[in-house]
C-alpha cells in the first residue's frame, strides 16, 4: 500500500518500486525569493534600529574617536588617565603581542567612552524635551531669553545629523501623570455646563469620596506604570477603548483617506489605483525610516509611533474585544465590493505595480 505526502513546493510518494519525488521549480523558486525578500527586510529594519539607537551620534564618529584615541595612544600621550591601561589587564591571550593587547584596549575604551557620549547626549536631549515654556510664548507672549536658550540647544543636539523616523523615540519624555487633585479638579470643570445645580453638587460629593478614598490607591497604580511604561495610557486605552468599543467602526474608528489627482478623472477603478499606489510608496518609506519626524517649528519632534501599525494591520472581531494582528510584510491588500472581499497583488518580482497594472 502507498503513503503519498503532498506538499504546496514538492511531492514524493513511496511505492513498491522506490521513492519517486515531484517538485514544481516555479514555486519553489517564489519561496526562495520570499524567504530571501524577509531576510533582506530583517537586516534593514537591524540597521535602521543601530541607526536609530546611536542617534545623534553616527557609526562613522566611532571609527574616527577610535583613530583618534589610537593616534594619541601612539604617540605616547594617555587621553585616557589610565583607563587604556586598565583595560589591558582584561584582554584575553596572553598569547598576543603587547601592540595588540594595546590596541585592543584602545578599541575597548573608545567605544566606552562612545557610548557613554551617546547615552549622556540623549538624556540631556530628553531633559530638554521636557521643558514647556515655548507652548506660551511667541505669538501672545514675548519669546523669553530662556527659551531662546532652550532652542539653541535643542537645535545642536539635534541639527548634526539627519533624523530618521524613529530617532528620537528613546530621547522623548514619558508622558506626564497630574496629580489626582488637578485631574477631579478638571473632571468638574468639564461636566459643569452639562449638570445643573443639584446635580453638580452630587456630583462633587461623589468625587470628594473617590479622591478620598478608591482614588488614591488608583493613582499609585498609575504612578508605578507611569515609570515603568513611556505612556501609561497607551496598552488599556488600545484594550478597553479601541478594540472593547462595540459602536460602528465605520464611523467612529476607521482611518480614510482622500485622493488628490492633478488630471481629475471619473473612473473609480484609476483613483484607486492611483491612491493604492501612493500609499505603497508611503509605506516604503515608513519600512526604511527615510521619512522626516514630525516636528514642532522644525526642531521640536513628537511622537512617531503612530506609523508603526498604519500598514499590515488588521482588526479581528471577537465577542467581547476584538483582536488586533500586524504582520511584519504583506504583498496584497483587500478590495471589499459588493458584498464580496478580493485579494488584490500589489507586487510582481518585488516590484510595486504601475498604477495603470493595478487597474487593468
């Protein structure tokens, strides 16, 4: 009796007379080229990543502090106080010649001191990113010496290299926590209009009892995620408000977008094309990181995280809370029309189809 295993890429069957193996060098060929495709996006998003990490410093100021410091070490002058020295002590080899045990302790201290450099740059970028006094000044206040101070500063730190997407991501401050006076403070400013009287006053004694009472342990839960998380809103409001919400995600939830074409047309099929082409081009410069950081008068930088799920993302339903799925790539999109869903390539070879392609 024969076993036969069928797979997508190949089959072999076991008979009587031996094996006999079947393989379709066509798919096998798209799966070398997919599994090749992912690779080659994993070593980018790594490097964007380094990129990313050592900002504002660049790969190509380690090789020159590490010339530098080897430089300086051969020609007998220690930048270092002794710390080269130090270090040689901890090179494995007692095998090596003392130039190279010297060398490699240089190469150690100055990639040390090169990160030390990083780490303090980014804190004091991140101290800087606190302040808020330029939100205040400028149109209605005059622009303070302080602030002008605080700009220049922020301005070096940040004007050396070009930023990528997710450069200062590490360097914004955490998301403040008010104080749980200030938050019933503004709960009762903001539902005054819509109470009257008797219920205003209700509603002031309900908060004096949760401020007093239930409150307070809340506010230490939230001050504890508040140093634990950058934004402590961010996991339950995407939880219990976004994917919990059970009202019409075609109104109130989803994303839109409008075209914008130079050379109006009426067919529907070449705007969509047209628009489907531009998000992928937009799309790929989100995978790179080649996309400019949203900045406040182009110096002043907000969060990027909003982009990280704007493509590859879908919503799940479930019962009581939806699920949401991001893949890491995705060559196709849906066409939803007339009651019917569509599976729509964008990509031939890993080339992004014309939008004259994507029409017909």
């Amino acid at each position: 009796m024969a076993e036969a295993h069928v797979a997508v890429a190949f089959s072999f069957a076991i008979t009587h007379e031996g094996v006999n193996i079947n393989y379709d060098r066509e798919v096998l060929n798209l799966v070398w080229k997919s599994g090749l495709r992912s690779w080659k996006k994993r070593l980018a998003r790594f490097m964007n990543n380094i990129h990313c990490g050592i900002y504002p410093a660049s790969l190509s100021s380690l090789f020159i502090l590490i010339a530098i410091v080897i430089a300086l070490f051969m020609a007998n002058i220690d930048a270092s106080f002794g710390g080269i020295q130090q270090l040689e002590h901890y090179i494995p080899g007692e095998s090596l010649a003392p130039l190279t045990v010297q060398l490699a302790a240089c190469v150690a201290y100055s990639f040390c001191l090169w990160v030390t450099t990083i780490l303090f740059l980014r804190y004091i970028l991140k101290l800087l990113l606190m302040y808020k006094g330029w939100m205040y000044e400028g149109r209605i206040k005059k622009t303070s010496l302080k602030t002008y101070i605080w700009a220049a500063l922020v301005r070096t730190l940040t004007a050396k290299r070009r930023p990528m997407l997710y450069s200062f991501q590490s360097s914004l401050p955490r998301l403040p926590l008010p104080s749980l006076e200030d938050t019933m403070e503004r709960y009762l400013h903001s539902v005054r209009p819509l109470l009257d009287d008797e219920k205003y006053e209700k509603m002031k004694q309900m908060t004096y009892e949760f401020q007093n009472g239930v409150g307070k342990k809340l506010q230490r839960y939230l001050w504890l995620k508040s140093w634990w998380a950058s934004n402590y809103v961010t996991d339950w409001w995407e939880d219990y408000v976004y994917l919990s919400g059970r009202s019409p995600l075609l109104v109130y939830s989803n994303c839109y977008g409008l075209d914008y074409m130079p050379l109006p047309t009426t067919s529907q099929v070449a705007r969509a094309a047209n628009f489907i082409y531009a998000a992928m081009i937009f799309r790929k410069l989100l995978n790179t990181q080649t996309l400019k950081p949203v900045t406040i008068q182009n110096f002043i930088p907000l969060c990027a995280w909003q982009y990280e799920k704007m493509f590859n993302t879908t919503r799940v339903p479930d019962v009581e809370k939806d699920r949401s799925v991001h893949l890491s790539d995705s060559q196709h999109i849906a066409v939803y029309h007339k009651g019917r869903y569509y599976k729509l390539m964008l990509y031939n070879n890993r080339r992004l189809l014309k939008p004259v392609e994507l029409q017909w």
